[in-house]
C-alpha cells in the first residue's frame, strides 16, 4: 500500500516562512493532480491548493500571492512554499494525490502552527 508521507511543518512566528513536502513511499500512476488541504479546529478541511498533470495551479482566495505549489512528478512528491503566514494559516496540513482512476492517497498531516 502506498502512503504519502509528510515534512516541514513547525511553529514559526507571523510573517515568517514554511516549505512543506509530501512524497510517495511507492510509485503511483497516472496521477491527475495533487493538492494541498489544510484543517484548523473546529472547523471544516478545505483545499489550499492544486496542481494538475499538465502543470496548471490554483489556490483558495485566502492563500493566493502568499503559497505557491510546485512538484516534480518523477519523483511523486509534491511542495507548498508558504510565506508571510498569518496566525489564521495553522492547521494541520494533509497532501493527496488524486489518480485518474479515482483513487485518492491522503498524507497523515503534519501540524503548521502561527504564532502571533
């Protein structure tokens, strides 16, 4: 079974900055995209930001011009570069792949917390 294991996140004071990473322990095929999710207490997870296949991005209102995705598809991992982080950005952060066939791989998160 394939995981997605997860690194870099920490506690970093606001404004600072965090890269996380997210590999595969295995080889997945035909991926479609890969995205980031985050989830903070109490509230709902929601998606952060996204790369397609064909390399196209997209990203919530609230993280645009502050995080950018990147991956390297050879490799199956995937990063999101988060700067001048805001105290609203903790939550624990949870990677999937989503392969063309339906099949979603999730991370088991890994905790960004923004000191104020």
């Amino acid at each position: 079974q394939v995981q997605l294991v997860e690194s870099g996140g920490g506690l970093v004071q606001n404004g600072g900055s965090l890269r996380l990473s997210c590999a595969a322990s295995g080889i997945i095929f035909n991926i479609n995209a890969m995205s980031w999710y985050r989830q903070a207490p109490g509230k709902q997870r929601e998606l952060v930001a996204t790369i397609t296949s064909g390399g196209s991005t997209s990203y919530a209102d609230s993280v645009k011009g502050r995080f950018t995705i990147s991956n390297n598809n050879a490799k199956n991992t995937v990063y999101l570069q988060m700067n001048s982080l805001k105290p609203e950005d903790t939550a624990v952060y949870y990677c999937n792949f989503h392969a063309v066939i339906g099949v979603n791989y999730w991370g088991q998160g890994t905790q960004v917390t923004v000191s104020s």
